[in-house]
C-alpha cells in the first residue's frame, strides 16, 4: 500500500473500469470478483454490492441514449462510495488494482491545481497555462485577507 494513498484518483480510476464493464454489459463477469474485493466491510458489503448492481441496471437502461448529467452524477456518486471504502480500509487498494484491467487509464495527479472556495456568484474559468499566485493568493472583488499574526 502507498503511503501517500490517494483515495479519490484510485477510486476514480475503479469506477472508471466499472462503468465502462457496466455499459459494455459485462458487470456480470467481474461482479464476483467485486463483491470479493467488498468483503472488510461484512454485513454491509451486500448494500455496498446493491448499490453497485443498481448502478450497472441504471447505466445498461441508458446505454443506447445515455443522459451525460445522470451519467456524472451516478459516477459520482460510486466515485465517493468506492473512496469512503477505500478510505476505511487503504490496504485494499492494490486489491482493486489487480481487479481492474491493464488499459485502465491512471488519473493525473500531478501538475497545478486549482481551489476554488465560497465561489457562489462568481465564474472560475482555468485555461492550460501557470496558475501561480506566488506567496499570495488570487483575490477577485474582495479584500485580501489580512496575514495572522
């Protein structure tokens, strides 16, 4: 196991795997196996399974007119189960590698990264390029926050 696990981008790659076995229709296949992969969580594992096989009927309904914000917001969803998951027990990690199949893309986790926080009526819009705000921050509209002293 990693020591700097991050849970979200393995979660994200598992789903990812998932969802397109979901769609190709072979979920069947790799069900046993995930539902093996679930086990640390005992009696819990079956609802965390139905929630998966819930998933794999919506997706296989919609894999002929597929409505992309139901999509996201589904993927999202396991996205966050699957990483609760993996937050609870990070040494089944290697576990859900080995589960998922070698052309599996691996999400980037390097490279900048962008924040955007209490951002309610304004647009966050990030382009390729340096998002490099020095030892400062990026204010836009309000006043610095003022250093703690």
């Amino acid at each position: 196991m990693d020591a700097d696990l991050d849970v979200m981008a393995v979660a994200t790659q598992g789903v990812t795997a998932l969802v397109t076995e979901m769609v190709r229709g072979g979920w069947e296949v790799i069900r046993g196996a995930f539902a093996g992969f679930l086990r640390r969580d005992g009696p819990a594992a079956d609802r965390q399974l139905a929630l998966f096989d819930e998933a794999a009927q919506t997706l296989a309904r919609g894999a002929d007119a597929p409505d992309d914000q139901d999509r996201r917001r589904l993927e999202n969803r396991m996205v966050l189960q699957l990483a609760a998951y993996l937050d609870r027990f990070p040494d089944m990690a290697d576990e859900l590698r080995a589960l998922l199949p070698e052309d599996t893309p691996v999400p980037q986790t390097h490279g900048p990264l962008l924040n955007a926080q209490d951002n309610r009526y304004s647009q966050v819009v990030q382009s390729l390029g340096n998002v490099d705000a020095g030892s400062g921050g990026i204010n836009y509209g309000v006043p610095p926050r003022q250093a703690e002293a």
